[in-house]
C-alpha cells in the first residue's frame, strides 16, 4: 500500500467526519448541545460509540502486540478486562444514580457540594491534568504509525503531522462537541470494530483457515493462556491483581472521569443511561477476546512466513505495538491494509476527540461556571468555549513534542502511568464522600493530601519487594492509592451532627 494511497484515504475519511459535523452543528451550536447534547442521545448510539472511546489506537495496535511480547503475557489481559466489566457494573449500579439524581453536566460537581470549593477545584483539576496527559501520548503512539509509513515518505517533520491531526479533530468538535461525536464516534467505532473483524478474516484466509481451524490454532498456541494463578506475590500477570486492578481502574478512570461520564450524561433519563451501560459493557468484553485473538493469529502468522517484531529506529529495540501496522501495510494486500488503517484512525481519532469535548467541557463548567444560571445568558460564552477548546488543543500539541523530544518508549510510558496515578485520589475522593455521610472534610487541606497521595504509591511501589516480602504490584496500584487518600480525608475531617446525604 503507497503512501499515496494512504493520505487519500485520510482525506476521504475526514471529509466524511466534517460533512457530518457540518449537518449535526448546523442548526445548534450552542454551550448546552456542545456539553450535554440536548440530554437527548440515543442510549444504544452513545453505547456503541463508547467502545470506540474506550478503546483507543494504543488498545488497537498494543493489545494484539503485548500477546507475543517476551514476559510471556499471552491472554492474560482479558483478566483486566473481566474486572473492567465488574467496574462498569459498579459505575451503572452506584455512580450514574448518583449523577442523574444530582443532575450535573460536571461530574465533579457532587465534590463542589459535597466537600466544599477547594475540593472541587482539586477534582477538576486531577481530570484535566490526567486526561491532557493521557490524551497526549495516546495520540503520539499512533501518530509514530503515521509518520513512518506515511509522511516520512513525503519528508514532512513529525510536529507538522501532529498540527494536522489536531487541527481535523479541533475542525470537526469545535461547533457542536459532544451533540457531533455522540455521531461521528458511532461511525468510527464501526469502522473499529468491522476492522478487528475483517483483520481475523483476511489473515486466516492468507493462512487457510477456516473459523474452526484458526480458533483451534490459537487455542493449541503458546500465546492464548488466560488465567494466572502462580506467585500471587511476585507476578504482575495474578489473576486476582489483574481483577481488582481492572475493576478500580475502571471506577476510577471511566466512572469518575468526565470524558467517558459525560456521553452518559447525554441520554435521557437514569433507565436509558444504564440500559446503555450495560450494551457497552458486553460489547467491551467481547470486542477484547476478539482483539487477543488477532494478536495471536498476527504472532503465528508471522511466524510461518518468516517477519521478525519491526524494531525502535533509536533504541534498536523490538517494538511489539509495530507489528500489527507491519504485517497490514507491508504484507497483506491493499484491502486489508485499508481496513487497519481504518480502524487504527477510527480508534485514535474516536478518543481524541471525545477527550478534547471533555476537558473544554470541565473547564468551562468547572472552572468558567458556564452552567451557572446567572452565566448561561451572556453573549460571549460560545466565543470564550472555542477558546477554550483550541487552547487544549495547542495544549496537547506541544505536550506530544515534548513525548517525541524524549524519544524513549520506558520514560514515557512511565509519563503515562505517573499520570495514571493522579486518579487514585479521585477514587479516595468519591469512596470518602459516598461512604463517610456523617464527617465533614477539611477543604483547604484537600489539595494537599491529594498531592501527596500519589508521592506515596510511588514510594511504596518502588519499595514494594522490600516492605511487602516480595509482592509487586501492577494496576491494582490504583486501590493504595485510592485508600492513602480516604485515610488522609478521614484523618483531617471532623464528625458532622447530622448525616450528610444527595
């Protein structure tokens, strides 16, 4: 597949987006459409499109890769995945009552009237911080795709490449916002989920495999054991951490983040809210088995017909989310390379673009107070949200030079889980709230002992093997965290003479 080819598919592609922008905004554009779409989204279009939210281009290229990687990681993601579907139940059950009943457009704003103004402020910040972040190195990974197989080819410099990026997605969110993406995410995750399908199909017809044979092929590999239950203290891969580290992961980063919350937020009523919740959750589970299953059928395809892991043009270093784009562009013919590439833009695109909605959106109400009744009638609010919204996006264009200036995978993957660590105080945050009704929190002391929290983990999980006879941790990491910072609110709190209820 040329280069050519490629960017023309990636015209196309964005075309169609901003056509469909251009029809969603057309008629309104304004703040309450941009951030809560009306509260009148269909439950199954938002569930279907939150799989494409949900599982972004760095799920789409590393999962498939991490089933052949060297620590012999195999299935054992989908043991995370079990515990993110416990953590859905959870949200559904406990946390979208909660919203619903308070009717907010900011999640964070159950802490405003909760725990008080410092409080707030510190949440919001928490998600800012953590999703610009996060948003940011998702976009790289994959923008590292682009650039090597397509825009090297036309000597243009990464940071041209990541201005454009940004600049389609600012083009077709900037007007209608989460009214637009409740859409065009629905059209992405099409392509996203078709792709994982298709993908399977046309490597077990290079192999001539039927459903049966690849399935028994995977099954018979040395790449499909799902369940670990050896070394509980010194294994990352336990079932029971990889259980409790998806379920509080979950809670944590889809529950109580607005990215995610705030599609939720957009459907009707409480009813259509967890009806959605629940489709999005078996579709989650089940679109995961099938993205192992083309890690594995990648790994044994690779292996008969002779293609090494393409390795890190700096390090030298097997790169192993390269090979899926490997194998698609350079060793399949044209229209499987059309459905990767298809389905790598559809999932990173789908999740940029929902997170640069959201954050504008926490600003704004968080920050702003545009859904405050004595705002919600000025006249410059919409000039002052696109504003916004390009600030972010500027935002997040340098934060990824700065990703490329480092220019070393185990550095900015610790960047990505130093930034995953900021959102165990928000776990602590919530848990105190809903669990504590008969304490007040001191306010002012808030933002510190959420600063300090994750100073903490990171202590403990260095010195883990040490404090702990050997045990070391991986997601679950999350739940320390969560519990250093209800312990901190509970310490510094005092007890309320009546109960504290929403």
């Amino acid at each position: 597949m040329t280069p050519s080819t490629i960017l023309l598919l990636i015209i196309v592609y964005f075309g169609t987006l901003f056509y469909i922008s251009h029809r969603v905004s057309k008629k309104d554009s304004g703040n309450e459409a941009f951030f809560t779409a009306n509260k009148n989204s269909k439950w199954y279009l938002v569930a279907f499109g939150m799989i494409g939210t949900a599982l972004s281009g760095v799920t789409f290229i590393s999962v498939p890769g991490e089933v052949g990687a060297p620590s012999g990681e195999q299935f054992k993601y989908f043991q995370f995945v079990l515990g993110n579907a416990l953590g859905f139940i959870v949200i559904t059950k406990l946390l979208l009552p909660l919203y619903y009943r308070m009717n907010l457009t900011s999640i964070y704003g159950y802490i405003e009237q909760r725990m008080g103004f410092f409080s707030y402020k510190t949440a919001a910040s928490i998600f800012l911080i953590s999703r610009t972040i996060s948003s940011a190195f998702r976009l790289y990974l994959v923008v590292i795709v682009l650039q090597r197989f397509v825009f090297d080819f036309y000597h243009i410099p990464f940071a041209f490449t990541v201005l454009i990026s940004l600049l389609l997605i600012f083009s077709y969110t900037y007007k209608g916002g989460l009214k637009t993406i409740i859409i065009t995410d629905t059209l992405q995750t099409f392509f996203l989920v078709t792709s994982v399908f298709l993908t399977i199909y046309f490597i077990c017809d290079r192999m001539d495999l039927s459903a049966i044979t690849a399935f028994e092929e995977v099954k018979n590999s040395n790449y499909s054991k799902i369940f670990f239950f050896d070394d509980f203290f010194g294994s990352k891969f336990h079932f029971v951490k990889q259980i409790l580290g998806g379920m509080f992961v979950t809670i944590a980063m889809t529950g109580l983040d607005q990215d995610l919350m705030q599609k939720n937020l957009s459907c009707k009523n409480i009813g259509e809210a967890q009806k959605n919740m629940f489709t999005f959750t078996g579709i989650f589970v089940v679109i995961n088995i099938f993205f192992l299953s083309v890690g594995a059928l990648l790994y044994i395809y690779a292996n008969k017909n002779g293609i090494a892991v393409p390795t890190d043009l700096v390090t030298g270093k097997p790169r192993t989310d390269l090979l899926f784009p490997e194998i698609a562009l350079n060793h399949l013919a044209l229209i499987p390379a059309i459905v990767f590439l298809l389905g790598i833009i559809a999932a990173t695109f789908a999740t940029t673009d929902s997170a640069l909605t959201a954050l504008t959106t926490s600003f704004c109400v968080d920050f702003l107070g545009m859904d405050k009744a004595e705002n919600s009638h000025k006249k410059n609010t919409v000039k002052i949200r696109h504003l916004v919204h390009i600030s972010f996006s500027i935002l997040i264009f340098f934060i990824i030079l700065i990703f490329n200036s480092i220019n070393d995978s185990s550095v900015v993957g610790m960047i990505f889980k130093v930034a995953s660590y900021t959102y165990g105080p928000l776990l602590g945050l919530y848990a105190f709230g809903l669990f504590q009704k008969s304490r007040h929190v001191n306010d002012k002391l808030v933002p510190f002992i959420c600063l300090l929290s994750p100073l903490f983990t990171y202590f403990i999980n260095e010195y883990s093997k040490v404090l702990f006879a050997g045990y070391v941790f991986d997601n679950e990491l999350i739940i320390l965290n969560g519990l250093i910072t209800y312990l901190g609110l509970f310490i510094t709190s005092s007890r309320s003479e009546k109960e504290i209820s929403f």
